[in-house]
C-alpha cells in the first residue's frame, strides 16, 4: 500500500524529470511565440474586417478545431503507441501503427471534408450570420473543408514525432507555421486592394496543407522504415481504439468548450457577439494553451517509463509537477481576472474592453479552476487509464450540454461564460477525487501540498488588486502596473516558500 505522507517528502526532489522539463520548455516556450504573435495581430485583423466579418472569419476557421473531435482520438493514441514502442524489442511495430492510423484518417477526412463541402449553404444558415452574408460564408467554408482534411493529415505525423519526444521540432515548426500564416495574412489583407475572409481562408488552407507535408517528411526521415504506402494492421488499429475511445470523449469535451460555444454564441446573439468573446477567450487560451502544452509533455513521458516506475513514483512526480504547475497558473489567472478591463482597454481599446471585460474576467476564473485537473489527466493518461478521462470527459459534456445553451440562451456572452465557470467547478471535485483515489493518494494530502500556500496570498492579492482598479484617479496603465507589481511579489514569496523544491531538477 502507497503511504505517500511518510515518503513523498523524502523523495519528491528524487524525481527524474530533465527530459520531461526539455520536451515541455519547447512546448511551452512554441506556444508562447504563438501566443504572443497572436496577441500583437489580433487588434490588427478585428480592426481591418469588423466585429461581424471577424465574428464570421472565427466561426469558420473553427471547423479547423473540429479534427479534435473526428480524429476520434487517434492522435493521442498515437503519441502513446509510439512513446511505449521506442524500446528495441518492439520498434518494429512503430511504422505499421503509424500507416494504419494514416490511412484511417485520410478515409475520415475525405468523407468529413466533403460533407462540409456539400453541406455549406445549410450550415451557413445554421451560423445565423444573416441572409447577406449567407453566401460569401457558403464559399468560406468550402474553402475551409479542404483546410480541414490538412489538417487531419497534418495531425497523423505531428503525433508520431511527439510519440518519439520530439518536442523540439513540433514546437518549432508550429511557432513558425503561425508566424508565416499571420504575416502573410496581415500583408494580403493590408495591402492588396479588395482582398477580404475569402483571401485569409485561402491562407489559411495552403499554411494547413505546408505544415501536413512538413511533418510528412520530417517523419520519414526521423523514423526508420517510415514510407508511405498502403498497410492496415487491423489488431493494431484495435489497440489504437481501445485507449482511444476514451481520448475522443475527452476531444468532445474539449471542441465543445473551445469551438462549439462560438456557435451557440452566433446562434444567439450573432457574430458580431462571438468576437467580443473570441477575444478574451484567445488570451485565456494562450495562457491555458502554454500551460497545457507543456504539461501534455508528461503523458509520454510517463507512459514510456511506467514499466519502471512504482506507483509511489508515479504519485510523486503528480505531486511535484502539479506543485510547480498551480504555482506558475494562479498569480497570473488572478491578475487577468481582476485586472481584465484594463488589459482589454490596453490591447483592444476601451470601446470593445467596455463589450468583453466581464467575459474576460469570468474565463480566466473558469480555465484557473479547470487548469487544476491538467497534470492530473495526463498522469492517468499516461499510466493508461483513458477510461478515467473518458469519464470525466462525459460529465463535463453533459454539463456543457445542458448549462451553455440554457444560460446563452438568458443571458448571451455572460450567461456562457458563467455555465463554463460552474462547469469547471463541478469538474475539479471528481476530478481530484477520482485521480487520488486512483494512485492511493490522500486527497487532503494532495490539497494541502499542491494549494495550501496559496490560501492567505491570493486572499490578499485580490484585495489589494481590487484596491488599486478602484482608484478613480489613478490612470489604466498605473492600474496594471501595481497589479503587476503585486503579481511578481506573489512569485516571489512562493519561490522562497518552496520554489526550490520546484525548479531544482534531480541529478539522479
């Protein structure tokens, strides 16, 4: 029996954990270039098209999100396929495992791409973007289908090399895939007369299409034996599948909150309404997107050493990494919550931080609550339970299919914000719950080591943040200047409390 209160403490720095820090330094570190590309372009698009052709340029290019729910898992699958059969004795069932999972999604792209193709005018009508923009949207998303099969292509290699922990070449290649996409893109849009949605959809598909045949042969080269032909191992797609299932109920849950809810915006309120949330949400997701790049790193890494880890190992590194991981996550979730006003009115202009400040705040709250369940998913992941995910991940569609159309419905962009709030919170409960119950790990003893500390210091965080953004006659960048000030304090005393504890890698 695990007893992790006698010796977690002993052995917590003994973790092993210099290519787990390597491969997600790279993930984290391509996801802020990505992030911060966008956060520079972003006021530059929504002010070339308007709130309404943004809100329509959002909603199609999120068909793109939606291989997440139609590669039916297959990618994660993969990475865990790969990341245990790097090993000598089965190398060899790497290439096959690859190629069948290849030609499974050339088939469902092909047959995804089309209904999207055929289906457009519908589909358009569905989006409520009004009758005069029904045709020009019917042409964008066609153009989008062909996006779209790229990108489930794309998907294939790029999870191979993740399987094999090249972190260092997907990281790159997505940060420079993005870079190139949003210059080109701003270029068109800015300088060559007329050019409009239809031009950036073009964009965007030849940039899916660039980076599917990057990957390609970046994976050919990089895995031995790797050609493309027709092979399907139909016992391997078998194994595929069985952890899969699992993966494609945590897709769901994730394209609902990320993509769907744009939809049930439109749907209510129209597009210009799915800007004033696509905005903030894109800040929320670049900070949620670093944080969950970086923590996907663990998912290979402890399913390639789960042969040789114990189940007291496996629990300590949980510990550790989810440490370290709400450390970094609160002061800043904090800050954007409390300082969301200011932060728009700086980057968008204080008309539109007017429209979205509100949602912006409640986001960073809801993905603060949500980011708790990371390191603990990828953990169960790992080890191979995606039955416990997939569990997880039919409660929170449940919840997202009940309280976002309800609440949109009453109360538009507040009213969805507010039901991924509850849902988050509902979700943290069963998640930890579950997860501790699962590794023998108390669940006070998890509480109290991962978010005790943090207790006293956000109490006062947010008051004296809540101080300064009532100070009338203080001027907007004052305001966030203090609450900056005060948000690096707060690293400050977590680092001397137990950030060494943290950061210092073992040398074992």
């Amino acid at each position: 029996m695990f007893k992790p209160v006698q010796e977690i403490r002993e052995v917590l720095k003994a973790v092993t954990q210099k290519k787990l820090f390597k491969n997600a330094l790279y993930s984290s570190g391509s996801f802020f270039m990505i992030s911060l590309i966008n956060f520079v372009t972003l006021p530059l698009f929504v002010s070339k098209l308007g709130v309404v052709q943004f809100g329509i340029f959002t909603l199609v290019t999120s068909l793109f999100g939606y291989y997440g729910i139609f590669d039916l898992g297959m990618g994660q699958g993969l990475i865990k396929f790969v990341s245990e059969r790097t090993d000598q004795e089965r190398k060899a069932e790497i290439v096959p495992g690859i190629l069948s999972a290849f030609w499974v999604q050339v088939m469902v792209g092909l047959v995804l791409s089309s209904i999207l193709f055929f289906s457009s005018a519908s589909i358009s009508r569905v989006l409520h973007v009004g009758e005069a923009n029904i045709q020009v949207t019917s042409m964008l998303i066609r153009i989008a289908a062909v996006g779209f099969f790229f990108t489930m292509i794309s998907a294939v290699f790029s999870s191979a090399l993740m399987g094999m922990q090249q972190y260092h070449i997907t990281s790159r290649a997505d940060a420079l895939n993005i870079l190139l996409l949003n210059a080109v893109s701003l270029i068109v849009l800015y300088t060559a007369p007329g050019s409009g949605l239809k031009e950036l959809l073009i964009i965007n598909c030849i940039s899916a299409a660039l980076l599917a045949l990057f990957y390609m042969i970046v994976a050919v080269r990089k895995i031995p034996r790797l050609r493309l032909r027709w092979h399907m191992d139909l016992d391997l797609l078998r194994q595929f599948f069985r952890f899969s299932v699992h993966i494609f109920l945590s897709k769901i849950s994730n394209v609902f909150a990320t993509y769907i809810v744009r939809f049930i915006i439109g749907f209510f309120a129209g597009p210009a309404a799915v800007t004033y949330y696509t905005v903030p949400s894109k800040l929320i997701g670049a900070l949620g997107g670093m944080l969950s790049s970086a923590a996907s790193t663990l998912m290979p890494y402890v399913s390639a050493l789960n042969t040789d880890l114990s189940q007291g190992r496996i629990a300590q590194t949980l510990i550790r990494v989810s440490t370290g991981f709400t450390a970094f996550t609160i002061p800043v979730s904090l800050f954007i919550a409390v300082f969301s006003r200011q932060i728009l009115t700086v980057w968008m202009g204080s008309e539109f931080a007017g429209q979205s400040w509100v949602i912006l705040s409640l986001l960073s709250i809801s993905s603060l609550v949500g980011s708790f369940s990371t390191i603990p998913n990828q953990v169960v992941l790992g080890i191979g339970n995606s039955r416990l995910l997939g569990y997880f991940s039919i409660m929170a569609v449940l919840c997202y299919s009940i309280l976002l159309p309800l609440l949109g419905k009453l109360f538009l962009l507040t009213g969805v914000a507010v039901g991924l709030l509850i849902t988050s919170l509902f979700l943290i409960v069963i998640v930890l719950t579950k997860t501790t119950k699962f590794l023998e790990v108390p669940l006070s003893f998890y509480v109290n080591e991962v978010f005790a500390p943090h207790v006293w210091l956000a109490i006062v965080f947010t008051s004296l943040s809540c101080i300064i953004v009532n100070i009338e006659v203080l001027p907007v960048a004052w305001k966030l200047l203090g609450g900056i000030c005060l948000m690096i304090l707060y690293y400050t005393f977590l680092y001397f409390d137990r950030g060494k504890q943290i950061l210092t890698p073992s040398t074992s």
